[in-house]
C-alpha cells in the first residue's frame, strides 16, 4: 500500500510524536521537517505569550490559562527563601548554636568561587550570559529533541529562579503544587516573569539569588550550606572538580547522591560531575587540559551533618542556657502571635543573635562547679550569673549533660524519690534536658532559705526602719503565725510557729547587720511581724522572685494569705538559681530590677538591629533603699559595712577570695536539704543552689562547703582583672547612724509616748502584738531600739498586756513567778 494511502487509514488518532518503522528515509527526513517547522509555530507562540502579554489573550496561551495572565504582578518580588539563624557568645564570634529547618546560609556573590558560578552555568544555561530571561534557541533545541524522543530541558536559570521562588512565596500547599507542575500555564507565566525579572535585576544578582535557594541534596539548601556539608570549606575555597560535583546536584539531588551506600549514587555522581566539567570545556570556563586534570580528581565527600538546635551546641555545657534563649524566644510576642509562629521565625528568618553568654564566665561556672560536685551526681550544683542594671545573663550552668536519656540504652541513674524508684522512674543524672536553673514546665525551684532574709530587710528599710533597729533574738521565738498543730516548726502543744536558731550563740541583741550577719532567724521573723509578711512578699515579686509552684502563688497572689507567711523570710519558697540571681542583682543596681534576657544583640538577614534586645527595667525599690539593704549584705560574706557594724559571717571567706567590694548571703534549709549562696559586685552576680531536682523534700544533707567554693570561686574568675567599684553609700537615716537616744519611756501611757518621741524627732509606729509586762495595761512596755535611734527614723513601741501589773489593789505576782524568757 502506498505510503500516502496508509498514513490516512487513522485520520482519528492522536498525532504520534514518533516515526514508525518501515518509513522510507525520505519519510523520516519530512517528517522530521514538519515536526520542526510545528516546533517553531509553538515555539513562536509561546515566545510571544511570554514578551507580549496582550497576544497572550488568543489562541493556545488562552487556552493554557489567561487567568493566570490576567493575574500576573505588575513587578516580580523573590521571596527570601528561609535560612538558618546563628547564635553566638556575647563576643559575636563563638558560635553557640543554629536554629533552622532547611539548613541555609545567604552569602554575597562576592564569598562564591569564580569556578563555583561557571559551573552552575555550564550545567544549567549556556546562554545564561546572552538572553534576556528566556532562551529561544534553547527553546526550539529542547522542542526538537523531545519530540524525536532525547529529554532536553528548556528552562533558562532565571526561569528556574522563578519556579523556586514561586514555591517559597506560596502560602498554600496547592500552591506549591501549582508553582512546579508540568503545565503550559505553569511554562508561560515562567517566561514572562523571567523577561520581567531580568528587566529588574542584573545577571549576577539573578545568579546570587539562584546560588543561594538551589537544594544540593540531604538539607543542604544553597552553595554555602552544600559547600561546608560536602566539603567543609567555604564556598570561595571551591575547586573545579568540587563545584561541578555541586552544580550537577542541582538537577535531581537524590539521584546524584555522593553519599548513597550502596555505590549506585556516586557513580552516577562522579559520571555528572565529569559531564559537567566537560560543559565548562564547552563554555570555555576551563581548558581540556584543566577539565582532564579536574576528571582525574577523586570523588571524595565528608557528609558533615551541621549542628541544630541546643542538644548539639559547640559546648555540651552550654546547652542549658542554649535550651533558655530558645524558651526565652517562645515566649516573645515581638516574633509571633503563637509558639508555632515564633519558632517558624527562629528556624526560618535568618536572624544573627548575639546572646549575652559571657564565655569566660560561663566558663568559670563549668569549672568550679565540676571541682566540687562533678556530673554524674545525683545532686545538682546550679550557678546563674546575671549582669546588674541590664538583666543580661551571662552564665548558666550544673553539673549535668544538656542531652535525652537514651531510652533505648538508659544511661542514667534510678531516681533518688524512693516512691519513682519502686515506679521504675530514672533520675535526671547525668543527662537531662529540663530547665534546672531557670524553672519552667514541672520544674518549680528549690528553697534558698536565708537568702530571702534580704527581702525583710528591704520591707523595713522601706518603711522607714533603719539597719540599726535592734531586737532582742531568743534561741526559741514564738511568733503570732500559725502553723499545723504539733508540727516540727510549732512551739509544743500550740499552733504557734517557734522557729529556732541554727545555735544557741546566736541569741541576743541584734541589729540588721548583726542578724543578717549571723543569720538569726528569731531577730528577721519578729521583724517580720513587725513590717507585714505580704509587704516581705512582694518585695520579693518585684525584686525578680517567680512563684512557681502552685502552693507558693496560691499564697503569695492572695494579700491575706500572705500576710500570714511568717517562714517566708526563712526562704520556704522555691525559687531558681536565676530568680535568686536576679533579685540581688537588682539590689546590686540600686533597685533597678530588668527582666532576665538572654541576648543583647538580633539582627535580621537584612542587617537590620530589632528592638527586642531593650533591657526591660522598672524601679522595683528607691535607690537609697537597695543600697541599705546592700550594705546589710556585706556583713555575711566577709566584706565591712559602711557604718563598720558587721560581727559575724555565715561565708567569710567570700570577699578575700573575689577581691572586689561585696554583698550576698548563704542560705540552707530544715536538714540542710538545699545549700544555697548569692553573691553580687558592682557588675556582676553569681548565685547557686546545691539540691536534689528529683527529690527536694529528700533527706540527703547539703554541704555549703560544696556551693560557696564554687559560687565564689566562679565570681573571683569572672571578675579578674576587672575595676574594683565599690557600692555607694546609704544615706544615714536608713543606716540609723549617728544616733539620738530614745527617751525613757516605761510604763507611760501610749499617746503620751508617741507624743514624746515625735518632740524628739522620731517617727513612731505600734506593734499590735502586746508582751507580757508589769506595766498597764496598754502603757508602754518598752520601745525598739531601746536606746538609741536616728533622727528621723522609726521608734516601734511595745504595749504591756498588764499580766503583772497590780489591779484594783490586787499586786500581780511576785519574783516566784517571773515572765517567760522570751
């Protein structure tokens, strides 16, 4: 049958894009050229759809979508497509830790090998140079070739970087289907938006933009991220043979994968690679004799999985101020409206942050506390440093490894709570990833105890009691607070809270400095009583104290319930090592409390500085006031007060060892269940705690001989060769020096007293609580201080109960039956 004849025995099938065999050669030769000239007529359409959109209304680009015309932007915007954040020291330069979900750094075109752009170049485009966006040449090649059955591609670079950006700019995942599916919708609005960007940019911003959104295989996203995973070098440090390997990638990254086991993906690798350095040949990019030695170059690559997130930071022991920033992070509206948002943004927004992580000191902290209490013990020694007047944290550290126990290999050790033990529970030791020193989550804290006396002197000093106010402190004091009957803190038989002193020598007359001093627990809870347990309360609040447990905010957040905390100032109040930080160091600052922050710098990918770094500062008490208190807390660690009254000290050793001018104060528990010391200069606080995390109410005595070495010895570190700035001065009338006597005034009726001791220039307040006294009933019994006070400070009279006073003729009773001794 004639040729002719047999090609209409179908006229109803669809055109085939292949000859048949049996065709004369002169057949396949028209219909080879028929086949092009239909190239060429699409080729033109298509051509002309995408230069001249008002042509793209007829015809086949109708057909192929003119909404999708119709709809086109009238300037084409790249989208930033998302890059990992780095985190460093408070220098800017160590690295602490990256944030990212696609593993992307953007460098400038200038940080890119020359070899590295001809490369890609030569893989990807030719004509890259040459066209305007779109390659019509190119064009027609890969219609012809595709239609005699070679795969061909024809899409330019700019086109490529349209069809890359238009996935990262889409908000839907229908739109990231649309953005790369193979249609000639999809086709034409790539040509257009090609010929428009190219109209906008240069070629070597179009080909930096390129380099840095290309994928190149196992989340390597961008020339810089694929050159230090493949080749731990910086992309200006690529050579021939490197960059060919990494612009062949771009293609089909899973294909061509260097790393793949079974061999299959290195071959084909390193056959892509020599392909590639023969299209630089073509360009003229190399010469043979360059490509040849490049081919005989071994395919070597390292796989290097880069760092993400805390768990892998530079430090092991930095994790946990790592783990702090990235929940500090979480919690700031300024990055999202929710968590979600906010930690799309880290991951996503390539932002720089400095963190305010001192390296030395965070350094010191590590080293101290691993000398006294190495990681693997079941304890914990937790040491927080914060920076004065900033709030900046510039240390977080204990004796554990930031790190998830294995559950499949379990490495860490049963927990000390018998009742989880039995459970089958395993402790936090020695690896853990919870919040230990900062709270957050189940974590609460763990009681301070004396350390929180320093919120009782800050209460009276604010109502106008000076440092110099004296009580007489019993070893046993029984208070007006009430606690569960027959408990070990009640007086026997009573409801009563009694507490005691550590020893009986501690008992006497104290003032402030003396009490605070020697931490004498019957002199700060009937001062307490004295200035209100609420007001102690929220000295604490304001100077930076959190109440995280449920039973502690229960108290603290209801004003009379407050009130009736009278252990409070004894430290029964769980708190972290940097809670307890922050509150002296606001003291440190002259009352000036600041939100703990860790960072002090973020910078977008743009370079632009955000205004989240501020530190956020109130005025929590008046300057005059912090500075007492201060002076208070130089006599426990061994420094001199400035009016010189200070006697003993619970950590002496302290000041010599810093060397700088110094306040704070030691602190431990009932059994000594917890050991805790706050120490603070002008510019820097360090606190710890030593206890058990998983088991705070448990029996194991904590030594201070553990917590003072390591606190002091991490602040003497941080602060050598640092000025020595000495506190300033509190003014005189809350030091209560020099002083003016207080007149004798025993058994006088009350007004007539107050009378009298405002003539002499004192303010007078009233306990409410009546003693026991052979005065009247409601006469004054006795007045603190006793003997003197200064001028303009508070007098608080005593008022008799009259239980020995004679009544109606009747004499009360004799020596045989004294008073108590109180």
């Amino acid at each position: 049958m004639p040729a002719h004849r047999q090609a209409r025995r179908f006229p109803r099938r669809r055109w085939s894009a292949t000859y048949r065999p049996g065709w004369s050669a002169k057949r396949v030769r028209l219909f080879r050229i028929g086949m092009m000239l239909v190239a060429g007529l699409v080729a033109g359409v298509l051509v002309a759809a995408a230069a001249f959109p008002a042509l793209a209304l007829t015809g086949l680009a109708a057909k192929a979508g003119a909404k999708a015309f119709e709809s086109l932007p009238v300037e084409l915007r790249v989208a930033s497509a998302p890059q990992a954040s780095r985190v460093f020291a408070s220098d800017g330069r160590t690295p602490l830790a990256v944030f990212f979900d696609e593993n992307r750094q953007d460098v400038p075109l200038a940080e890119v090998a020359p070899v590295m752009r001809d490369a890609i170049v030569a893989a990807e485009d030719h004509a890259f140079y040459r066209h305007r966006g779109i390659d019509v040449r190119g064009f027609l090649r890969a219609i012809v070739a595709n239609t005699i059955g070679a795969q061909q591609g024809a899409s330019t670079l700019t086109m490529q970087l349209v069809r890359m950006s238009a996935t990262y700019s889409a908000e839907e995942p229908q739109a990231v289907v649309e953005a790369s599916e193979d249609t000639k919708a999809r086709k034409l609005r790539e040509m257009r938006l090609a010929s428009i960007l190219e109209a906008h940019l240069s070629k070597d911003e179009i080909l930096q933009r390129y380099l840095n959104l290309a994928p190149f295989g196992h989340g390597a996203y961008g020339v810089s991220a694929a050159s230090r995973f493949y080749f731990g070098k910086r992309p200006t440090e690529l050579t021939v043979p490197e960059a060919a390997m990494l612009a062949g990638l771009v293609k089909a990254p899973s294909f061509y994968d260097p790393l793949d086991r079974s061999g299959a993906g290195a071959t084909e690798t390193l056959h892509r690679r020599n392909w590639v350095i023969g299209q630089m040949v073509e360009t003229g990019a190399v010469s043979e004799a360059d490509a040849s030695a490049a081919r005989a170059v071994p395919l070597v690559v390292q796989g290097r999985v880069p760092a993400n997130g805390c768990s892998v930071t530079g430090k092991q022991h930095w994790g946990f101020f790592c783990d702090y920033l990235y929940r500090w992070w979480l919690s700031q509206e300024t990055f999202g409206t929710t968590e979600y948002d906010r930690e799309r943004r880290l991951k996503s927004g390539g932002y720089r942050i400095v963190s305010s992580l001192d390296a030395v000191t965070q350094e010191a902290a590590h080293r101290n506390l691993e000398q006294k209490l190495p990681t693997g013990s079941a304890q914990a020694l937790m040491l927080a440093a914060v920076e004065p007047g900033t709030g900046r944290v510039r240390a977080l550290a204990t004796n554990r490894t930031f790190a998830i126990d294995d559950a499949a290999k379990p490495g860490n050790g049963p927990a000390t709570d018998p009742a989880k033990a039995v459970a089958g529970v395993r402790g936090t030791y020695p690896r853990t990833t919870n919040p230990l020193l900062t709270g957050g989550g189940d974590v609460h804290g763990y009681q301070a105890g004396s350390t929180f006396k320093i919120f009782t002197i800050v209460a009276a000093l604010e109502q106008g009691i000076p440092l110099s106010h004296e009580i007489d402190a019993p070893q046993r004091y029984e208070s007006r607070y009430t606690v569960e009957r027959d408990s070990p803190a009640a007086c026997p038989g009573t409801e009563r809270y009694c507490p005691g002193n550590y020893e009986e020598k501690m008992a006497g007359r104290h003032d402030m400095w003396s009490a605070f001093g020697s931490s004498v627990n019957t002199y700060f809870v009937p001062l307490t009583e004295r200035v209100g347990a609420a007001n102690v309360v929220d000295v604490a609040r304001r100077l930076g104290i959190g109440f995280r447990a449920p039973t502690d905010a229960a108290l603290a957040d209801n004003r009379k319930s407050a009130d009736g905390w009278g252990a409070f100032t004894l430290g029964v109040s769980a708190t972290t090592p940097l809670d307890l930080a922050n509150a002296y160091a606001t003291l440190a600052a002259g009352g000036r409390h600041c939100v703990p922050t860790p960072v002090q710098e973020i910078r977008d990918r743009s370079g632009g500085p955000l205004d989240a770094v501020r530190p956020r500062c109130d005025r929590a008490v008046e300057p005059g006031v912090a500075y007492a208190a201060v002076d208070a807390a130089r006599c426990p660690v061994g420094d001199k007060s400035a009016a010189d009254r200070c006697r003993e000290a619970t950590a002496g050793d302290a000041r010599q060892l810093v060397g700088h001018p110094l306040a704070g104060k030691s602190g431990t528990t009932d059994g000594r269940r917890t050991a805790s010391l706050a120490l603070t200069t002008t510019s820097l606080t360090v606190a710890g705690i030593l206890a058990d995390p998983d088991w705070p109410e448990g029996t194991v005595e904590m030594p201070r001989e553990v917590v003072n070495p390591a606190v002091s010895g991490t602040l003497a570190e941080a602060m050598r060769g640092k000025p020595k700035r000495d506190f300033p001065k509190a003014s005189a009338a809350l030091l209560g020096v020099p002083e003016r006597a207080v007149p004798m005034l025993d058994c006088v009726p009350a007004e007539r007293a107050a009378r009298t001791l405002r003539e002499a220039g004192f303010r007078v307040s009233v306990n409410p609580e009546p003693v026991d006294s052979d005065c009247p009933r409601g006469a004054v019994a006795g007045t603190e201080p006793a003997s003197g006070a200064v001028l303009g400070g508070v007098v608080t009279l005593r008022l008799s109960n009259g239980r020995y006073a004679a009544t109606n003729g009747v004499p009360g009773p004799g020596p045989a039956d004294p008073p108590p001794d109180r």
